[in-house]
C-alpha cells in the first residue's frame, strides 16, 4: 500500500469544499475509494443543483474545524486550495486514491492530495499537500511534486522531475527527465517541458518558453 495518512475510521463520512466540475469528478472518486459524503460546501457556488444526488450543504465556514471532520479541498485553482488550507486549523484533510489509479508501494501522498483514475505513480515519487494529479496523469519514478501543484490530465512527467509549491501544468504537458519548475509557474496545454523554468512564468510550446512579458 502507498505510504498515506490513514483515517481514523475505515469511511469517514467527508466534507467536499467546492461545488463545480473538479467537485463533481472529487465525489466520484471519494465515493469509489468508499467514502460517504457528510456534505458538499461553496461560498458562491455556480450551480446550486446536486452535485451526483448531493445538494450543496452550505458555505465553507459551517464545516467544524474539529479533528473528527474529514474535508478535502475540490477547487482546481492551487492558489484557492492554498488559501482555503490556511483557514483551517484541526480538520483532517483526506488522501483521495482512485481505486483505478496504480501507486507504487513506496509512494508518499500528503494530507489533502488526490489522484485520480487512470494515474500512475511509480516508486520514489513523493507527492505534498493538496496537489492534484488528475486523470491518467502519468508520474514517474522519483519525481517530487510540491504543495498545491496541479498535474492536468494526461501529463507525462519522466523520471526525477520536481514541480515546486503551487506549479499548474496543463493538459498533456510532457517533462523530460529531471528538469525543475519553479514555485507557481503555469505550463500550457501541449507543452513539452525541455529544461529548467523559473517561478512565476507562463511557458507554452514545444520547447516550453515563458509567454512574452509573463
Ligand atoms: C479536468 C480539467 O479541465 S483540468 C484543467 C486543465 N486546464 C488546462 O490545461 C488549461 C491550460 N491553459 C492554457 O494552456 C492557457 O492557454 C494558458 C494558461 C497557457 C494561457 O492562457 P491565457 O493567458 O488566457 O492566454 P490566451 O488564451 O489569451 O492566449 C495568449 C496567446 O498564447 C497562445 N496560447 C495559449 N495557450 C497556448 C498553449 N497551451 N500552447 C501554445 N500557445 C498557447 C494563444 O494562441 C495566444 O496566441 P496569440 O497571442 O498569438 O493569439
């Protein structure tokens, strides 16, 4: 089994933050690695409907910030996941692993993380806090993804790549082996990642090269 934070209980009933599209693809998920969901919470959700026959319970702020709430963040935009943690002292955030997703046993995913269906993550690879690794992402031995990085579905990252804190890398980008990207960078749709990139930039294309002023 990947190295995870174990719940206290075998299903702990789950609060899911946030009420759109990733929302919907997190409760799946949940639900298929056999948790109940205690309640969906959104500030402004978008669309008020059920979320798969679970209506929006509330704002994120009638979720207790006690030991015995199991929560995770459903928000796509690393830096709202980050602000959201922050606000949060005592809940438990739960480690989400698609049944259908292959971990190799000596993995580490943090508290909040999820992997959805379709991922593989190969040995040595170590996973932070409240990262996404989206469907059939494909992560290789040994690579480090930081705190709230988002690896977008289809990406395919070599071995011994390392996307630091808050890193979004879009559909189908593709790393080379050991390059490092740094903390809050966004990679576009498509790109193929060929070398070191610094914080901050946007890169897209084939080569990846930060977008013009950004
Ligand atoms: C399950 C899920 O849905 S998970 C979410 C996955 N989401 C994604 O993969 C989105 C990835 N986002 C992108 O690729 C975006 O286009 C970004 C972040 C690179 C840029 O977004 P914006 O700042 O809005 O750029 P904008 O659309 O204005 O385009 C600016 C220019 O860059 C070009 N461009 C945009 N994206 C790309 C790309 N991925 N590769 C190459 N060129 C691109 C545009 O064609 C445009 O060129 P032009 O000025 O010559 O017309």
């Amino acid at each position: 089994m990947p190295v995870i934070p174990e719940p206290a209980k075998a299903t702990p009933d789950l609060h899911v933050i946030g009420a759109g599209g990733h929302a919907r693809v997190i409760v799946a998920l949940a639900q298929a690695a056999g948790y109940r969901i205690a309640g969906i919470f959104d500030d402004q959700p978008a669309n008020p409907a059920l979320l798969l026959g679970h209506p929006v319970s509330g704002s994120v702020r009638d979720i207790p910030d006690s030991v015995d709430t199991w929560a995770v963040i459903a928000i796509g935009s690393n830096a709202v996941r980050e602000r959201l943690a922050a606000q949060f002292r005592q809940v438990q955030w739960a480690t989400l692993i698609h049944p259908a997703a292959w971990v190799a046993p000596d993995v580490v995913v943090g508290p909040g993380s999820v992997v959805m269906a379709g991922a593989v993550l190969q040995p040595g690879v170590r996973i932070g806090t409240h990262v996404i690794v989206n469907t059939l992402a494909g992560i290789d031995h040994d690579c480090r993804l930081d705190d709230y990085v988002h690896v977008a579905p289809g990406c395919r990252l070599a071995g011994n790549v390392h996307l630091e804190t808050g890193v979004f890398a879009g559909v189908g980008c593709s790393f080379i082996p050991g390059v490092t990207v740094g903390p809050w960078a966004q990679l576009g749709a498509g790109a193929v990642i060929t070398g070191a990139l610094p914080g901050g930039v946007t890169a897209v294309g084939i080569p990846a090269r930060p977008m013009r002023g950004r």
